[in-house]
C-alpha cells in the first residue's frame, strides 16, 4: 500500500492526503492506494501545488504506518529529531 505526503506550503507542516481529497496532519488519516492507483493519485496531487510543496508517496505496512526505507525518514519528518524530543511534534504532545 501506498500513501501521499508532502509539505503545506504556509506553514511546512507535514501533511498526508485523505480519502476525501483533502490534507491531513495525522498519518492515520491518510488515504492508503493499491500500488497499481498510486501513481494517478501522486500526479492529481502534485498538480495542486498551490498547497502543497513536494507531494511524493510513501510505502505502507498493514497497520498504515510508514514501511521500508522510508519509516526512519517519515518518523523524523513527522515528529521531529530523533535526538532531541523536545523539538518538534513530540514535544507539544
């Protein structure tokens, strides 16, 4: 399975779209495509770069987490440097 992401342009936040076309801040609300799909939904998001910087798609397990080699790299990206959890994301929760 395969997943959108990208960077909200206002703010940077990391963002994944949803099932209803819209951006999320929370993976677990991320839209997960069959591999064959995937590809046609990149290219719909990547043509709303009004919103969004640098749509790309991301390998998922079957609980929706990021897998791969990319898990480590949406790990950080999402909540912040491994080596100071009190930056990023995972120190506002």
């Amino acid at each position: 399975m395969k997943a959108v992401t990208g960077n909200r342009l206002n703010d940077g936040i990391v963002v994944f779209l949803t099932d209803n076309d819209q951006w999320s801040e929370k993976i677990e609300n991320a839209a997960q495509f069959d591999d064959s799909d995937s590809a046609h939904v990149l290219e719909a998001a990547q043509r709303r770069t009004a919103e969004i910087a640098d749509a790309y798609l991301i390998d998922l397990d079957e609980n929706g987490a990021p897998a791969g080699r990319a898990a480590i790299r949406e790990t950080i990206r999402t909540r912040g440097p491994s080596v100071r959890t009190d930056l990023g994301e995972q120190a506002a929760s």
